[in-house]
C-alpha cells in the first residue's frame, strides 16, 4: 500500500478511536489518546507523540516554578471593610508596592506617610498609589477626612 494511502487511513483511525469511548464521552483515566492534526495538516506529514501514564507525570514535566516570582506588592483595602489600625502589611526595602483604597460610601483623601503620597477620590472610585519602599520603618497609611489609620506599612531592610 502507499505510503499517501496509508496517511489517508489516519482520519479515519482516529474516528474509530473516538468511537471506542466510554459511553459519558470521557476517556479513560488511565489513557491519552495522541492529537493528530492530520485531517488538516500535509498528508505527507506525520507527528510522533508519547502517552502520559499518569497526572503525576504531567504535573512535574509543567513549567510551573516551586514559589511565586518576586514581583509588585499589591494591597487592596475597601474602607469599613477590612481597614483597620491593627492591620499590618509588610514590604522589604526596595521592593515595588501597589496601594488601592477605595471607599464605597464617602468621598476621602489618602495619604501613605514615609512616602508623602496623598490623593483625593470620590466615593466608590480607587485611589492608587505605586512606589518604591526606601527606607525601613512603619508607616501609617490614613484617611484625611476621618483621620483613620487603614493599616500600617512595614518596611523591613
């Protein structure tokens, strides 16, 4: 038989294969079936795959790496909702930091002490503030027109 009939065959293999499913239209656990895009692809081209045997295997083959990427802190915090003086939040020195405040119910005005960032916003609309932390110590992060203090910021060196 040629070598384009036998590719040909293929398309209709795999249907075959799909036919042979349980009746929940699930596969196995236990089987991979390869993915083929001969119905599409060149004829004359043909893919090599290797089954999985396990979950397991698939998990430690990925990409994912073991603890998260240094990165941008990111603070939130929702005014009356989990704001609180005795809320602390930590950085280390040179560490890029996001701050987003919002109140749902009252026009307000932040300010990050240590940073001397302030911002007025209307209610229900996020202040944001990003910097880089500079110096250790802790700062408080307050409301101007309440005079709250929403959390504390601690920089450690």
């Amino acid at each position: 038989m040629s070598t384009v009939r036998r590719l040909a065959l293929i398309p209709a293999l795999l249907a075959v294969l799909a036919a042979c499913r349980d009746d929940s239209g699930a596969e196995s656990a236990d089987t991979v079936s390869p993915t083929t895009a001969a119905s599409t692809a060149d004829p004359t081209t043909t893919m090599a795959t290797e089954p999985v045997d396990t979950v397991a295997d698939t998990v430690a083959e990925s990409t994912i790496p073991p603890t998260a990427p240094d990165g941008p802190v990111q603070i939130d915090v929702i005014v009356g909702v989990d704001d609180s003086p005795d809320r602390r939040e930590t950085v280390k020195v040179g560490e890029s930091v996001t701050v987003n405040i919002t109140n749902p119910n009252h026009h307000d005005e932040y300010h990050i002490h240590g940073v001397d960032l302030e911002q007025a916003v209307e209610a229900g609309v996020m202040a944001t503030f990003n910097f880089t932390a500079t110096a250790p110590g802790e700062f408080e992060v307050e409301s101007h027109d309440t005079e709250d203090v929403l959390f504390v910021l601690v920089v450690e060196a």
